[in-house]
C-alpha cells in the first residue's frame, strides 16, 4: 500500500503530523508493506526568493496581533509539538519561500534519501536555529542525509531542476481537493487531512487496507490541525 504525503518544511503542523503519522503506521500490523512517498506543497508559493523574515513577525502582521499574542500562537504550537516528543523553537526562526528545498527532495527522492533530508529539514527548520532558506544550509543538510554535496550544488544552482516535480505535486493536490497540509492520500483512495492523533493514521491505514467504503477523515468539522493558503489554524483570542 502506498502513502502519499504533501507538505511543506514551513508547516509546524507537517512537522507534528509526519510524528503522529508515524507512531499511527508503527502501530499498524501491515506496516512493513506500506510505501510512504513525501509530495510537495508550497504554503507560500508567490514569496520571492530570498525574502525571508522572522517567523514571529510574519504571524503578527499576518493575523494583527502583537508580538506577545504571536508569541503564544508559538507556544500552542510548541506544546502539540513536545507531547510528541518533537523539539521546537518558539522564537528566533524565520520564514520564506520553499521552492528549493521541494526541489532538493525531489533530488532525494531519487536517490533514496527523501524521509532523512526531510527529517533533517524540519529539525533545522523548527528545532535548531539553521536557515533552511540559506543555500549553504541546504547543501549541508544533504550531505548529512547521505547526498552528493556536488549534485546538490548542482540542483540548487539551476532554478529549472525538478521545478516541474514540484509543480506536478502541487497540481495533484489541487486536482485532489487539497487546501491545506498535512494531506494524507492512502493508495489513492483514502483521504486524511490535518495532523491528527496516531490512532487515527492507524484506523485509516487498517480500513484502507481491509478495502472499506472509502470516505474522507480528518475533513471539514475536525478538530485537526493544518496549514494553508491563508496560514496556519489561529488559536482564539483568550
């Protein structure tokens, strides 16, 4: 059976859903036929490249609140974060545009190091205080998933390599009623949206599996967490 992922390293709620997802598949009894395949999804695809700014910032003039209220939009954030094990910055991060990184997983993808550089990317992104929208940073964190620091190089260095991978995906998704990320599409019959608990992965992968009435979960009306065009869920004013 084959899992298909869209996402994007700028989401906090990919970065929680892949973990919930992951325990959710671990918990499955026929985990180890399951191919999971991580697709692209650019939350802020119109952002110029190399106009980046602080994450906090970015929120406030985003939703019009203060620096402080941005500050615990983050901590909610944090907190599902934590109770997954995940570490997460709630400050001192910074925001731009995804392109080259989808770019460079797609590059990964084919080599067979898709999941560690996206392991990596999301770290750095959300746990460590390393740009992943500085080419350097990129470069290294491709080597240290097992990449040709040269091909990655290469990659990074022409805008027009595996942009049309990148823009495939995000054309499926739209064709798949995806507005938002985490998107989850097991073997092309069964939807999952937002980064839901692990139990609900692994309800989802057991009743794709056993070939059920197929019908979306995690749709409209949950409580699930996900990112979209307009930004990530707000939590509401105290």
């Amino acid at each position: 059976m084959r899992v298909e992922i869209w996402s994007d390293i700028a989401c906090p709620w990919c970065y929680i859903g892949k973990a919930r997802f992951e325990k959710g598949l671990a918990a499955f009894a026929h985990r180890d036929d399951v191919e999971v395949v991580h697709r692209s999804f650019e939350l802020d695809p119109h952002r110029a490249k190399g106009d980046t700014g602080p994450v906090l910032e970015m929120l406030a003039k985003k939703y019009g609140r203060t620096l402080d209220e941005a500050r615990a939009m983050e901590a909610h954030v944090a907190s599902n974060a934590h109770s997954e094990g995940l570490e997460y910055l709630t400050d001192g991060r910074d925001h731009g545009n995804t392109f080259d990184i989808h770019r460079l997983l797609h590059l990964a993808k084919e080599r067979g190091r898709q999941n560690e550089l996206l392991d990596l990317a999301y770290k750095a992104n959300f746990a460590e205080e390393r740009s992943v929208f500085d080419a350097e940073t990129l470069v290294a964190l491709a080597v240290e998933a097992g990449l040709d620091e040269a091909e990655a190089r290469a990659v990074l260095a022409d805008g027009t390599a595996y942009a049309d991978a990148v823009r495939d995906d995000e054309r499926e998704a739209a064709e798949l009623g995806a507005n938002g990320v985490p998107f989850f599409v097991l073997d092309r019959r069964y939807g999952v949206s937002g980064g839901q608990p692990a139990e609900v992965f692994t309800q989802a992968l057991e009743q794709a599996w056993q070939g059920r009435a197929l019908q979306p979960v995690g749709g409209a009306g949950t409580d699930a967490e996900a990112c979209g065009p307009d930004g990530c869920e707000v939590p509401p004013r105290a």
